[in-house]
C-alpha cells in the first residue's frame, strides 16, 4: 500500500510538472463555452478530469485507473497559479466484460490541475435495481473556459486599457 501511495503521489507531482510546463509556452486561446467575470479574478467553462484513484466509503476499499470525466465548474482566484475551482463531473465505465457504471462528481481543484472530489457510483447490476456506492475520488484535470494565462493576459489588458482611458481623461481637450 506504500508503494502504491508514493508511486501516485509522484504521478501527480510528474503530471503537475508536466502540464505546467507544456501550457507556459501555450499560445493562450480566448475562453469558449464559459468566461470571467469580477475582473477575471472568478471563471466559469466546461474542464476534463481524470481519476486515477477512488476510495470506496461504503467498503473501504482504495482502487487505482483510470476513468476520464467531463465537467462544468466555476474557477475562483483565476488569475493566480494557486487557483481554486469547485466543478461538476459525469464519468462512465462502460464494458463488454464489466457492469457499466456511470459516476456523478462533484470535484474541488488546486493549481488549475489537482483534483479531488466526491462521487457517487452507479453501477448496473444483473438482476435487481442498481448498487449505489459513495466515493472519494483522485485525480488530475484542466479547465479550458477561463484559463488561467487567459485570464491574466486579459486583466493586463484591462489593467492598460484603463490606464489609458483615466490618462486621456486627465488631459483637457480643447
């Protein structure tokens, strides 16, 4: 159980790494499906997660993969790299050899990237209504509405443009 414990945490620490590397160079797209409000301090799109870790609460059980999530979300504190972000996921496990499952979430993320979230698992069963399972979720994600560069090179922006219009009032026209 260490090992597995130490082998994730350094996959979240490479994943971190990693994402935050490939997206400083990224040219900063404008936000779709979502945008910023309060002087882009607090943002609102559609993210992706991936969970790599569940616990189950209903067994106490800890299981490791990988199932990807689709969501909608608010980000708070946008224009800094400590972001924090309160999203809404749906996830689905659908096999030929497993019961299909499908897993609502809600998730909270740190640094635009980390996410933890609890979910609640349902999954189909052969006879019988369906088990229903609380679970505590792990995983890495990205929101794609308001990203933080974006938000940051907008607030400049406004933050110029503003100077610029307070300097042009100053001026008296004749």
């Amino acid at each position: 159980m260490k090992k597995f414990l130490l082998v994730l945490a350094l996959s979240f620490v490479a994943t971190y790494a990693f994402l935050a590397a490939s997206t400083a160079h990224a040219q900063t797209p404008a936000p779709q499906f979502g945008g910023c409000f309060s002087a882009g301090s607090v943002c609102l799109g559609p993210s992706a997660a991936i969970t790599v870790g569940q616990f189950n609460l209903s067994t106490s059980k800890f299981t490791g993969g990988f199932i990807p999530g689709a969501g909608y979300g608010a980000t708070f504190m946008a224009d800094t790299w400590h972001t924090v972000g309160v999203d809404l996921y749906l996830s689905f496990v659908v096999s030929q050899s497993l019961p299909n499952n499908a897993i609502p979430t809600i998730m909270v993320s740190f640094a635009n990237y980390a996410r933890v979230g609890l979910g609640y698992s349902i999954t189909e069963q052969p006879v019988g209504s369906a088990l229903k399972q609380p679970l505590l979720m792990f995983g890495v994600g990205s929101n794609f509405g308001g990203s933080p560069a974006y938000v940051a090179k907008a607030a400049k922006a406004g933050r110029e443009d503003g100077a610029r219009m307070q300097a042009a009032k100053a001026v008296p026209t004749p």
